[in-house]
C-alpha cells in the first residue's frame, strides 16, 4: 500500500512542478516531467500487476493445501527414500510458506492476499 502511497504523491509533486508556479523555470519543469512519468509508471505497474499477484497466490494457496492433504495421506506408507522424498517437499512448502507470510507482514503485503497469514504449516 505505502508503495502506491508514495508513487502517487510522487506524480502529485511532478504535476504540481510541472505546472504554472514554475513556468519560468524549465528545470524545475523537466524535473517535474520525470517525477510524472517515473511515478506514473510505477503506479500503473504496481496498480496492474496487483489483480495477477492475487490470482496467483490464490493458486499457491490451492496447491499448499493439496501437497498437505497428500503428506497426511503419504506418511505413513513409505519407505526411507520416500519419506526422505516427502521431508524435502515439507521443507519446500513451509518455506514457500514463511516466504508469503512475511511479504504479506511488509511494503508488499497489498499484493499477497490476508489468508496466507491463516495457513499453519505442514508438521
């Protein structure tokens, strides 16, 4: 959210020195023309990339609950090179996991929806 916040009080000052008060100073103008343009394009980046970050966490989030239903599932049957197998894709998951949740508790957390934060990780 701060990371809209500020692109956009960014393109606010560029506008804001772009216009009239500085007519007469084309530095202050050209400085106001790349805050605009800078700003602005972190903005729609940020404002656009925000829908395919949620659809593709919300996909993640999918797939973290089916890899635990299948190691509660896979647990017990295997033998020492699957479970060893099935460890490496707990220590995957739960990264991947402790990776979301941090995110979410930033700057970014705009763009990692809030039920990240609800999930427990594989025991």
């Amino acid at each position: 959210m701060a990371i809209l916040i500020i692109s956009t009080l960014a393109f606010g000052i560029g506008l804001f020195m772009a216009i009239k008060p500085f007519r007469n100073n084309d530095n202050i103008m050209g400085i106001g023309y790349v805050y605009m343009a800078i700003s602005g394009i972190v903005l729609a980046v940020g404002l656009l990339s925000l829908p395919f970050n949620h659809y593709e966490t919300k996909v993640e989030i999918q797939e973290f609950i089916a890899v635990r239903e299948s190691i509660m599932v896979a647990r017990g049957d295997g033998d020492g090179i699957e479970n060893a197998a099935i460890q490496h894709k707990i220590i995957d998951q739960n990264a991947w996991l402790a990776r979301k949740q941090y995110k979410n508790k930033s700057i970014l957390g705009l763009w990692v929806p809030d039920i990240v934060g609800e999930l427990e990780p594989i025991r």
